[in-house]
C-alpha cells in the first residue's frame, strides 16, 4: 500500500513539475541601458544576475534593443517587472512568418546600370552589403560565385559560422557572411532541441527561402539557368556585385522575435548597408513591434530596411511591416508567364498556368471528376478525403484554397489520379500562381473554374486533356497587383500610406536549397539549382537588391532618401499603357494595393527631389502618437525623449506619400519639405489630381532651387467637400512635381474615418 501511495506521489510531482516546466516561455525583457551598476562589469551580467537561473538567459541585446531575453514562467516574469524599477517591460516571444531570371530585363537593369554619371556601378557596389534574414542559405548554389570580385569591405566585422553540415570556408568574397539564430525557436520547441531531423544549428538553407531571397536580392549572374526547362536564361539577382551576408532566423515552425532581434542587433554590428527581411506578422504598436524596434536602430545607423507586405490580400486593412522608417513591399507579375490549356471533351480550351515539368499526358483525353470523395472537404482535395475508387485514372478538379496547391496535387496523385485543375474560388478571384505540380496539373481563374465546374457537373461524359506550352514572355498587360499582396490602410498608423512600393513577386526565378525539392514536400525527390516562387517574400528582395545599387550610386544618402527616390519615380501605369490592374478582380488598382506604384530603379537613380527624414522627425512622428514616453524610449533606444516638439498630427512627417484621415475634420493641412539632388538651378511646378469628394491646394505652385542640396518646403491643404458622407470608402489621388528632366509623384489615399 504505501509503495503505491508512493509511486502515485511521485507521478504526481512529476506530472505537477512537467506541467510548470512547459509552462515555461520566452519573454522579452526591456531594461533601462543606463541604470547598469558600476559593480557589474557588462549588461550581459548584469542581466544574468537578475534571472534565477543564469541558463535561462538567451540573447543579450545592445544595439537593436536594448534589454535580453530569457526562458522563464509567468511567475519569474512578473516579478521581473514588479521588483526592479531597471526593468520596463516584459512580453512573449512573438512569432512571425515567412511571405511566400526575367525581372532584371523587366526592371530596366542592363549590366547594373552600365555606367551612371561617370561612375561604374558595378565596382561600386561591391562595397555594398546587404545582409538577408531569413531561413539560411545554400552556399553551394552558383549564385554565389566571386568570380573577379575583390577583397571584402575593410568595414566587414561579421563572420560565417561552422556547424555541423556548414563549414566556414564555404564562405568567399560573394557570400562574406552567415550566422544562425535558434535559441528562441529552440525554447518554443520544449527547451532544447530541434522537432525536424533535417534542421540544424547551422546557418545551412534546408528550406530553400533563404537561399531565393539572398540571390534574389544580390545573386552572381549565372547563364544557361532554369527551373526544369521553364524560365531559361541568365539569372541574376538585383546587385550582382554586392556582398551578401545571411543571418538564420527562421525555423520548422517560424520566425521568432528573439532570433530577430539577435539577428538585426549582429547585422548593424557587422557592418550591412541593407537588411531584407521577408517575413512579418500581424500589425502591433511599434513598442511591440520586435521588426520595428529593431529596424529603426538600423536606420539609424544608415542601414536601409526593407520588409514584404504580406501575403493576406486582398483583404482590406491586411499590410504587415507598416513602421514609417521600413520600405514595405507588395507584389506584381512580370511580363513572363507559362502556359497551359485543358482542352474539354465539349470542344472549348481553358487557359491557365502551370510548371509542370514531367512527362505530359499524352494525347487521349481523360474522364474530369470534381467533388468525388469520402469527405466534405473533398473538392479541396485535402489530406483523406479523396476516394481512390472514384478517382483512379482520372482528372481531379480541386478549388483553391485551406491546404497547399502542390499538396492538392501530391493527394490526387496518391489516390491514384492522372492530372489535376486547381481552380480559384472567390478568394483568389483572377490570380493566377504556377506550380511545379508532381503529377499534370495546371491552375486556373475563377471565371474559368465555374465553367469547369459546370460542365464536370451537367455533362454525362466529362473529359479533358491537358497541354503545357512552356515559357512565354512579353505578357500584356504588365504588371499587375498580385491578388495575394496585402491591402492598406495602415491599421497601426493609418495617416501612413502603406505598402510604400510593388516589385515583382509573382512567378520569380532564383537559387534553390539542394537539401529539398521545389515543391517543398517531402515526397518530392526532384532537385534544382533554381526555383519559382511567389509571395512579397520575393518582391521585398529586388528592392533590397535596387536600394543596395542606390546606396552605390549616392554613398551619401540616408535610407529615408533611397526610399523617396524608389516612391516617387516608381510608376502606376502597365506596359498597355492603363492604370495598374488588380488580379484579385481585375478591377483598376489603387494606392492601398500599390502604393506608390511599381519601382523603376533607373528613374530612382536621378528622383531629381527626395523627402528625407531625420531621426528626429521620426521621434517627432512617435510623440504624436499618445504613446507614453517609455514606449517611444522602446523604440529609439535613448535615456530619455523630449516631446515638447511633437507633431500635432502623425501624418505631418515629411513622407513621401499623403494618407489623409479626416475623421471629424473638414480640414487637413500638411507641410513637406523636399531636397533637390538634381542640377543647380532647377524649377519645378506642382500638378495635383484631385479626388471627387475633397478639395486640393498647394502653396506655394512653384519651387525653385538655386544649388544641389538645397531645402524647400510646400503646404498642402485638404478640404472635404459639405455633403461627404463619413463611410469606408477610401478616395484617392496624387500630387507631382513637375520640370523637363523629373516627376516627382506623391500618391494620396482619402478616408474618413480610421478604417
């Protein structure tokens, strides 16, 4: 009896001491800088002394936050902040995620430029580092190679860690850089190791969106490159001469705020010019906000930072990365695509897209099934809810949508089907994303979908056959607004215009990790040196990549500068010469899917005017906002902030786009001030496009500017016209600055209340 008493005691102590052992989190703990006693001899001790365990701590940070962060329990975390004035806040490990050839050509890149103002770009962005935050890199890839590249910047203070499968020396005069972050993932995980056997302490890529986004952004020129035939050519990425330095943030089950931190505070010590980050979360206050707290400490330090919008469009009021001091991308196409049609048993041929690269189908047509199976959910063709027996030899339609596109294929082709048609449901509207599919398979929209699924359903003896036509360039129109990108208004600040740009992310081609195949599944077995993608995850590079070539054309400019100059020269009209289209409907695009518009790097390179913003103005913008001081000294790192100078309203800062709020406003005035980087003596006139429902005014009509470098400022007045009913609609328009050599175009979104 008492052996039993026992053992039921002791299970029950273990089963009390496991619960409180799970229950253990990573916190973020916020510490004042300056309250460090002279006793201790560095912050990192002097954090550990205020942890029960000195194995609890994980990161010390110093440079893009100032504070720690450590494995603890509610308990331990509480009294943290309870019992030490030092300490100002505590919070959970926020988790983010990640944003999932021809672009150079589409761009308007030839050999980086070729020559700017005298000056050979190439060369001089080869002292440009962009550094990449993502899941690794795959320094094998050819993307890689330093063929001809010189010594590495004397400013370089990073280094490439070696691992278990990555040695140090795989690194060279390309890739300058590589280093994992885990300790937060790890903790997330159950405190000490890794869930995946393939995932490693290691910056090694075995996921494959790190190495994309890396030569995305600053990939070495590699000819005769393809995905599987589609696509051929030379890929290259953006900077084909910068410096890439990789830093592992993002893991099996995502990217962790302490790794990030931990990554952005290593960057900026290192030495990068860029930080590119494709990945985010939902919107939270910037104090909140580990990506925002840390990029404005890059800033800062003149280290441009750009981040994808996201990929929840088209819903409304979607955009993640909406600090004002980020460059937040979205997403267009590219005039490439690859075709593929199904041609019906009843004589009509849809048109979709695919990249499927096996062995075709033949010529003989097949029997169409649609919604056949054991399941609800069978005409999402989820896991188990095809019926082998109804399917088996036949052509699956699946709608779009819940689970992965390549998955609806690889459940087909496990239940014994020959091909597949994914087609869109509302959701995705018009939008059309290709896939390397295991088995035949095409996408399309969702016009062509209801047909489809009406003829499988009213014709007795459905059938098709499906034809794949390869690679097709020259596609009108172009681009247009992927359906996927995320949508403003920005929920966090909505006076900020948000996404700022689109670059291209629909259908890119680049570097591919060799440690899985390009669908990502694990029965996958092929292997490619490249692959296709779409997502902001691949738009958010080729900015990254462009900024890191302004950085090289004009070393003196501030982020906030190379910003202005990609915003107000990108353009707003396609290659037919019409308003950006959105694919979600096919309905004219407008500033809250687009931004700006989409970036023209040659135009960025002479903007002839750029807003550029202080840290100053940035702390201005923060006042503004009713956060209480010590959230603003989250962000901006200092001892103390004075906010006595402090905008009235957030939209005053001087960005260079307007987003006018008028709430119970009929009147809304702002002042820009813009600096001429174009010739002496230069003379611009303003051109405003107005919006039905408001009144625009700007003073003064003219600006002229006697030398380079000169200041000039301009107000803008906004008055909503009596009878404007307060409703969500939004409204837009833009205004320009105009003379022979420049257009310097500002768009403007209009609402009336915040979302």
């Amino acid at each position: 009896m008492a052996s039993s008493s026992i053992t039921i005691i002791t299970t029950f102590l273990f089963l009390f001491l496991l619960h409180h052992a799970s229950a253990k989190k990573t916190y973020i703990v916020r510490v004042k800088h300056s309250d460090k006693p002279d006793s201790f001899q560095t912050h990192h001790d002097w954090y550990t002394s205020q942890l029960q365990s000195e194995s609890s701590l994980l990161y010390t940070y110093t440079t893009s936050f100032h504070g720690y962060s450590a494995y603890l329990d509610s308990d331990e975390a509480d009294s943290l902040l309870r019992d030490s004035d030092s300490v100002l806040d505590v919070f959970e490990d926020p988790v983010y995620t990640l944003h999932t050839t021809r672009t150079p050509e589409f761009l308007g890149l030839n050999s980086e430029f070729g020559v700017y103002t005298g000056q050979d770009l190439g060369s001089a962005s080869n002292g440009v580092i962009i550094g990449v935050l993502d899941t690794g890199v795959w320094p094998e890839s050819k993307s890689f190679d330093d063929t001809d590249m010189p010594e590495i910047p004397s400013k370089w203070k990073g280094e490439c860690e070696s691992g278990s499968d990555f040695d140090s020396k795989l690194c060279n005069k390309k890739l300058i850089g590589a280093r994992s972050f885990s300790k937060g993932f790890q903790m997330a995980s159950g405190g000490g190791g890794f869930s995946s056997k393939r995932e490693s302490v290691s910056p090694r890529d075995v996921d494959g969106h790190g190495t994309h986004t890396s030569t995305t952004a600053a990939g070495s020129a590699v000819r005769n490159a393809s995905f599987l035939g589609y696509a051929a050519g030379t890929a290259r990425g953006m900077a084909t001469r910068a410096r890439v330095a990789t830093y592992k943030v993002c893991w099996s089950t995502g990217c962790f705020g302490s790794d990030i931190l931990a990554a952005m505070d290593r960057a900026i010590l290192d030495g990068v010019d860029v930080l590119s980050l494709s990945l985010g979360g939902g919107s939270a206050p910037y104090y909140r906000d580990t990506i925002a707290i840390g990029s404005f400490s890059a800033m800062e330090k003149g280290v441009f930072v750009s981040c994808s919008a996201g990929n929840s469009g088209p819903t409304r009021a979607s955009v993640a990365n909406v600090a004002p001091w980020v460059m937040t991308v979205g997403a267009g196409t590219l005039d490439r695509d690859f075709p593929a049609f199904a041609n019906l048993g009843n004589g009509k041929r849809l048109t979709g897209v695919s990249l499927y690269s096996g062995v075709g189908m033949g010529t003989k047509p097949l029997e169409l099934v649609y919604n056949q199976g054991n399941s609800s959910s069978s005409n999402l063709c989820l896991p188990g809810s095809l019926d082998s027996t109804l399917v088996r030899g036949k052509i699956v339609v699946c709608d779009r949508g819940v689970n992965a596109r390549v998955e609806k294929g690889a459940m087909v082709r496990d239940a014994g089907g020959l091909g597949m048609i994914i087609a869109n449901t509302a959701a995705s509207g018009e939008e059309l994303v290709a896939d390397s599919h295991l088995l035949p398979a095409i996408a399309v929209g969702k016009k062509t979908g209801d047909l489809l699924r009406e003829y499988v359903k009213s014709d007795s003896n459905p059938t098709a056959l499906l034809v794949f036509k390869g690679t097709v360039l020259d596609v009108k129109p172009s681009p247009v607004v992927a359906a996927f990108s995320s949508r403003g208004p920005n929920t966090v600040t909505p006076e900020i215009l948000k996404p700022d740009v689109i670059g291209p992310g629909v259908n890119i081609l680049a570097g591919w990790s060799d440690a899985i195949g390009p669908t990502g599944l694990e029965k996958d077995s092929r292997r490619t040196q490249f692959n296709i993608m779409s997502g902001t995850s691949m738009s958010c590079p080729h900015i990254s990549g462009l900024a890191g070539l302004l950085k090289a054309a004009h070393p003196e400019w501030s982020p906030s500068a190379i910003k202005s100059a990609l915003m107000t020269t990108a353009y707003v009209l396609d290659n037919t010469n019409s308003p950006l289209h959105d694919a979600a409907d096919n309905s004219l695009s407008n500033p809250h899917a687009h931004g700006s518009g989409h970036v023209d790097p040659l135009k960025a390179l002479s903007p002839g005017l750029v807003y550029d913003i202080s840290t100053e103005e940035y702390i201005r913008f923060l006042c503004s906002l009713e956060y209480t001081v010590d959230h603003i000294v989250a962000i901006v790192k200092r001892p103390s902030v004075n906010c006595s100078k402090k905008f009235s309203d957030p939209g005053q800062l001087n960005y260079p786009s307007f987003s006018v709020l008028f709430g119970g406003k009929r009147v809304v005035r702002y002042t820009r001030e813009v600096t001429n980087v174009g010739a002496a003596s230069s003379v611009y006139k303003v051109m405003v496009n107005g919006a039905p429902s408001v009144g625009v005014s700007v003073k003064p009509l003219k600006l002229a500017f006697k030398s380079v470098g000169e200041k000039k400022r301009y107000t803008v007045t906004f008055v909503s016209k009596k009878g404007v009913s307060m409703t969500n609609k939004a409204e837009f328009g833009s205004i320009t600055w105009i003379n022979p050599q420049h257009e310097v175009r500002s768009p403007v979104a209009f609402s009336w209340n915040r979302f």
